[in-house]
C-alpha cells in the first residue's frame, strides 16, 4: 500500500493520520477501528466516526467502514481513499448498492 508495503507501521501510527477522500477532498476523519480478518491476519477496513458534534459524540451513531481495498496510499501525514463523491457524507449512508463490489458503509 502507501507505505510501499516494506514497512511495519503500529496501529496508533495509523490512528494519528487523518482520512481524506480524494474524489472530493473531503476530511473524513480519523481512524477509530480496524476490521481484521483474523484467519488471514490481514485488516478488511478502517472504520471512521461519522460526523462529530458536542463534546466529541458522535452525532447519528453512523461510522464509516472503509474496505482496505479502497486506500489509495498512506502518507506521513494523511491516509488517502477513493469513495464516490456523491456518496461522501456519513450522516447520510448510501444504500448497500451503491458502492462496487457489493461493500457497503455502515
């Protein structure tokens, strides 16, 4: 991925960066979970608070859930996806038919 793949990063690193999705530049966030296939022992998904309100709640209780498959690089600084940019708002998650490949935001 970003990283070229070489190079071991810790969770908290990933944590730290902010999510930006480059179909409309979009912040989304910062990354709050992970999704782990643990037969594999790979991550499926970053998972991203939807949008914040009064004292760091979440407002709506929807998150973002990003298939890994949809980073398009890890930075020092910044972790870049790809999300339809119609599509871009957690407050108002798409249909489970609207992304490819049958991934759905939660």
């Amino acid at each position: 991925m970003a990283n070229g793949g070489h190079l071991p990063m810790k969770i908290s690193e990933l944590q730290e960066k902010d999510v930006v999705n480059i179909a409309d530049g979009r912040k989304l966030g910062q990354i709050y979970d992970l999704e782990l296939d643990m037969q594999k022992g790979v991550i499926q998904a970053i998972v991203v608070p939807g949008e914040t309100r009064w004292f760091g709640l979440v407002s709506g209780g929807h998150e973002w859930v990003i298939p890994w498959r949809h980073i398009v690089k890890i930075g020092s600084d910044v972790i870049l996806v790809r999300l339809d940019s119609g599509r871009s708002s957690p407050m108002a998650p798409p249909s489970h038919s609207m992304l490819p490949d049958g991934d759905e935001y939660r």
